[in-house]
C-alpha cells in the first residue's frame, strides 16, 4: 500500500508540473537560446578549481553541432580560458559548469577533447538540461523504479563483481573536420579525418585504499563504464551524517556519494542551475543514463587540479549531503535539496589474534540494487586489509547480520583460509545481498549491515583422506561410530570420531553413509533436490539465502537412493501413488520437483580448520542385525 500511495503522489506530482508551465517559467532563469548564438561571442563561466567558491573563466562561442549527441540535442562549442586550464584542455570534475552569454545561461560544460591542450568544450544547451529539471518532482519516484535496473541473479548462486547485465558507457561524440565550424577547425592542428568528443563524466573519486580494493573497484566501475580516480587522501567517518557544508549555487561543486565513513567512493561534478529547491547539473548522466532514481547529493570541496596526458581532473571529496538526485538522463541530472535519501548503515567489526589489535569501520552506502551489493563487498574486503596485508596466507572467521527493509534477518558464520580470503568473504558477502534486491517477488532491500571478523596469519586447512564405521551392519535406533582420517596443513593426521544413530524407522537394505566438507554438501543437495533452491516467493528467497553449509565442518549424512519430491520448497519423502497421481493434476507444475534420493539423517562436527574432501562408506540395515 505504501509503494502505491507512493506511486500516486509521484504520478501526481509530473502531472502538475506538466500543466503548469506559466509557474515553471516564472522560475527559469535567463536563458540564451542555440539559435541565438554566433561564433566569436564572448562570456563567462563558472567553476570552483579549489576550495568551494566558484570563479570566473572566459568563454568565447566557436560554433554549433546540430544534433550530434542524439536526434534533436545540439552541442555547442566553445573554448574557454583560464590559468587553470592553460597547456592541460578541459578538466574532468567541470562538467555541469555554467555557460552565460549577455548575463544569460547558455548551457553547461559536458564534453571535452582527450589529449588536447587546447580548451574545447562541448556545452549541453541549458533549454534540454530544463527539461530534466522539470521532469523532477520534489518527491521521489516509486521505489521499484528508484533503486536502480534488476540484475536476475539466483539465491544461493555466486555474484560476480561485474553485473550480469551489460552497460552502454557514457559514449564519445564523433565528428568529421568537414562538420566542424570554421572557427572550430581551425584550432584543431591535427590530421585526422574526424575529431572525438568525450562527455567529462564526473570522476568517481576514492579515497585511499589497498591494491586489492581498488582491483575491485576498478572491475566493477569499469563493467559500468565509469573509471574510478584513487585520490591520496583519507575518507571522512563523519561525512555522512553532516549536513552539506557549503550552499547549492550554481558553479559549486557537489557529488553523489556511493559510500562514505572509512572508506569514501563517489562522483564530482559542478551545479548548473538552482532555485533553491530543485538543481539541474552534469550536462551529460551521471550514472548509466538510468532514468528516475534516488541517489544522495552532496557538497563537494575541490583540492586541485591533476594534468593527465588523456584527461585532467579535479581532485576533491564529498563533505556533506544535502540533497537527493532524482533523475538520470542523458542531458543531465535533476534533484532536489534538502531530503537526503537512506543510506544503508554498515559496520566491520575487525580482530587480529596475532597482535590483539581490534578495530570497528563504519560505512553508509547508497541504496541501489547495483552497488549497494558491491559497496558492501569493497567495504567488508577493505576493513580486513586496513592496517594489516591484502594477500599471502591468512585465515579468517567471519559472522555477519543482514536486515532487509522488512525485518527479516539472514546470519551466517564462515571460515576462510588462502592467499585470497579478503575477497573470497566479500563476495560471499556479496552473493546474499544481491538476490534481496533483485528478487522476482518483492520490491525490497537492505536495511542493515553488520560483521565480526576474526584474522589469524597462517593456512588452517585440511583434507579428509578416509572414513570408515566400526561395522558394517547395523539394526534401525542403533547408533554406530563413524570415523575420519583428517591431515591439517603441514600437521600430522589425525582421526575424528562421531557417534551416529540409525533412525528406527529406516527400512532394511543398503545406505550410504557419506562424510564430507561444506562445498561438497552444498553441491550435493542442489543436485539431489534442486527444487529447494527455487523460490516461489520472498519468504523461499530468505530461506534459501539462509541455507549455509559451514566449510569448517565435517557433515555425515545417511542416505538413500529412494526419490522423493519437493512441493513449494518443502521436501517430503516418496509418496503413494494415489497421492502422487492427484499431483500431478496441480496447474502449477513447476512447483513440484522429485528429488534425486533423501538424507534420512545428519550429523556435524566443527572443526578447527576448513575442511576439503568426501568419502562414502556402505552400511547394511537389518532388524535381525545380520542373522
């Protein structure tokens, strides 16, 4: 009911801003039209190049493209200067900045010439950004269509860092000399048939971190099209729940923060247009031209300007948040100042047994179906590595809590040893994560984060080389020893024992007693039953989440070849035939699954090491005991 009251107040909301446009005009600030503009007028625009006041650089128009972006949007061109920009072009972080000509907004700063000196900037005409601004209400859209495009992943399946699905980056704009203007020509002192536009995205700044994070980073970043920028600086803990340090005027720099606390990750750009209720800025998307959205807006100070052979930047940070973005389109973005949206609280509690040293990190992350998953997965990978070392042999034993936005709570506990355990628990973490909020059922997401992480130096791994039972034939109820032959890493073998009872109701024949590891548990029960793993709502999505078969634990399991069936998840054991037949007239077929044998009993031992291997030993039951 609240997501459609939502719905409504949002559908409302474009309604009247579309029939009023005598009320959004007398708002609109002073603008030049494209058809007004000639090559060889001058004006001003207006950027912040360090600290957080904007300044003054010329201007002087050079020419127009007509539709060159896309059908209908013109670019126009014009080269601006400034001590700043002198021998470097334009710099990424300007886009957004505002164009005036005779005191009136022309447009803002978007695209720029890779490897040019030169300072020639594509401007988007303000007249396209206004309908961005326009298209923004002052209330949210309808959350399914705020947190971001699904990504069709399956619970208790692996995600990768990269989505499944494909981006279009933000693309370059291609021109011939021939369509150049003159005056446009004739800066350019190249011999190629056509020149390149590149829109100036928006830097996605990252404050220090390690090798492995910022691997991480770059992969999922570049899978988007969007290249991180690593800044020598630390991150603000404090940022997140500040309010913005500097007013939203035009020429400031502001950004949309993705993650902030410990570890801070997020996009800078400039303002072009503001009321003071609603901003229009970028000239070009901000994040994969994904329509209405809910994204944090924040204030942003610049520190400097870094020259790049292939594209200067600012280099800057979010200070403070202020506000919301609500749309996402390919002329611009468009928000609101004042409501800051929700952003996902996350805390990495971190031991090392070696040193006794403990630390806590805090994290907010934005709430999107797309990188909130993966904001968690560098925040986690990142806390383990802080202080300590990103690769080599180490062991770690992680529980973490995770609230979706309706209470329901998944916990997990897990051990990792390798070269590579950071990463290998980030993206576990990853894997849940990620079906809550692409699930088929519900829109839903993710409430809280919490983990406790305890590190020790070293491998603590073993494989069970054997098993075998004290005999060979057993009656129902009585309990036999099951023995395993374990080797730790560089240690000597060693045998764990368990008791296991027959359960009384198990027919004579011949069984399985199979001893395994975690992994080979997991595997084994998606092959024998996979309709456990198929949801057929949002509760089945939790409960398969929560299925969770420890690596550091030795599982022994009675089974038999006897098939059974799983209905809506649940699993029941053969059924008669009359039963079965009355089945198979249920309309939702899909919905029944046979199993390929069942568990008739189950035991685990919790080890000290992670556990690789599987043995199978074969047992006769008779109620005679083998007479």
């Amino acid at each position: 009911m609240r997501n459609v009251q939502r719905l409504a107040v949002w559908l409302i909301a474009v309604v009247m801003i579309g029939a009023s446009p005598a009320r959004d005009s007398a708002k609109r600030p002073k603008v030049m039209p494209v058809s007004e503009l000639r090559p060889g007028m001058k004006g001003y625009g207006l950027t912040v190049f360090r600290g957080v006041s904007p300044e003054r650089f010329d201007v002087e128009i050079v020419g127009v493209l007509h539709g060159e972006v896309g059908a209908g949007i013109d670019m126009v061109l014009a080269r601006l200067e400034h001590e700043q920009l002198r021998d470097i072009g334009v710099i990424a972080g300007m886009s957004g900045s505002p164009i005036f000509v005779d005191d009136r907004l022309v447009g803002a700063v978007a695209y720029g010439w890779s490897y040019s000196k030169v300072a020639i900037a594509g401007i988007t005409p303000i007249e396209r950004m206004l309908e961005v601004y326009e298209r923004t209400t002052l209330e949210p859209p309808p959350r399914d269509i705020s947190l971001g495009p699904v990504e069709f992943v399956r619970p208790g399946e692996p995600v990768s860092v990269e989505p499944k699905m494909r981006f279009a980056a933000n693309e370059p704009v291609r021109v011939r000399m021939d369509d150049l203007p003159p005056m446009a020509r004739a800066l350019f002192a190249t011999e190629e048939q056509e020149v390149e536009l590149r829109p100036l995205s928006a830097p996605i700044m990252v404050s220090s971190c390690s090798p492995i994070t910022a691997n991480l980073v770059k992969r999922f970043f570049g899978s988007v099209g969007m290249e991180p920028v690593f800044v020598p600086m630390g991150a603000r803990a404090t940022a997140a729940d500040s309010v913005a340090a500097t007013p939203f005027v035009m020429g400031t720099a502001m950004g949309v923060p993705m993650l902030m606390g410990d570890l801070s990750l997020g996009s800078i750009g400039t303002l072009t247009y503001t009321d003071g209720k609603k901003i229009v800025a970028f000239g070009h998307p901000a994040m994969m031209v994904r329509g209405p959205t809910e994204l944090p807006l924040g204030s942003a100070r610049i520190y400097a300007t870094l020259p790049s052979v292939a594209r200067p930047f600012k280099l800057g940070e979010i200070v403070g948040l202020g506000g919301s973005i609500y749309q996402d389109r390919l002329t611009g973005i468009g928000g609101v100042i004042g409501k800051v949206p929700y952003m996902v609280p996350m805390t990495v509690q971190v031991a090392h047994e070696g040193s006794k040293i403990e630390r806590t990190y805090r994290f907010r992350m934005v709430d999107n179906r797309i990188f909130t998953p993966r904001m968690a997965m560098v925040a986690l990978t990142e806390s383990c590595v802080a202080g300590e070392r990103a690769e080599g042999d180490m062991t770690a034993s992680i529980a973490y809590r995770v609230e979706s936005d309706d209470g329901r709570v998944i916990e997990k506990e897990n051990m990792v040893t390798g070269s590579a355990t950071p990463l290998v628990m980030a993206l576990g973490l990853l894997s849940d994560l990620a079906p809550i909020y692409s699930n088929e059922f519900q829109v839903r997401s993710v409430r809280s984060v919490t983990a406790r992480i305890r590190l020790r130096d070293g491998l603590q791994s073993a494989d069970l080389r054997s098993a075998f039972v004290d005999r060979s034939i057993v009656k129902p109820g009585e309990a036999i020893e099951v023995s395993a032959y374990i080797r730790p890493w560089r240690q000597p073998e060693q045998r764990i024992t368990t008791t296991f009872r027959i359960p009384a109701t198990v027919l004579d024949g011949r069984y399985n007693v199979s001893v395994c590891d975690g992994p080979m548990r997991e595997g084994a029960e998606i092959v024998r039953a996979p309709g456990l793993y198929k949801p057929n709502n949002f509760d089945d999505v939790v409960r398969v989440l929560k299925i969770h078969f420890a690596p550091n634990r030795l599982y022994v399991l009675l089974t038999s070849a006897q098939s059974g069936i799983t209905i809506g998840g649940r699993e029941f054991d053969s059924l008669p035939p009359s039963v079965q037949q009355n089945l198979n007239q249920l309309r939702d077929r899909e919905q029944m699954v046979p199993t390929l044998g069942q568990i008739l009993a189950e035991k685990t031992v919790e080890l000290p090491f992670v556990l690789s291997g599987s043995q199978i030993v074969q047992i006769q039951v008779d109620r005679r005991g083998g007479r």
